[in-house]
C-alpha cells in the first residue's frame, strides 16, 4: 500500500482552509455535497495513482 503523507503539508494551511469554506458560500447542501465530490474527483486526476488513491481512501475511512 502507498505511504501517504498524513501530517499537515499545506503552505498556508488556514488559508487555503478559508478558501475551501469560502468556496461553499451559499450553496445548498446538495450543490456543496455536489461541489466536494467534483473537487474530489479534480483532485484523484491529478493525482492519477491508483495505489495512492486507494491508501487515501482506506485513509479517509478510518476515524482516527
């Protein structure tokens, strides 16, 4: 499985946590569920590893 940097890597972490809220502003719950889910997908083509996408997935599903 891929190692997977969990530890904060944002340059400028709160600001781009402002931005990400920022972006949500006025959006329904469906348009921002809608908004997450094409950010997300965005983001995984970037990436393009499907290794790495599976270990961020089994990531995410932790709650720890």
């Amino acid at each position: 499985m891929a190692d997977l940097t969990l530890t904060p890597n944002i340059a400028s972490g709160d600001d781009f946590y402002e931005e990400l809220i920022e972006a949500h502003d006025g959006l329904s719950k469906e348009d921002s569920d809608a908004y997450n889910a094409r950010l997300l997908l965005v983001l995984a083509n970037h990436i393009g590893d499907r290794e790495v996408l599976s270990a961020a997935i089994s990531a995410a599903k932790r709650k720890t």
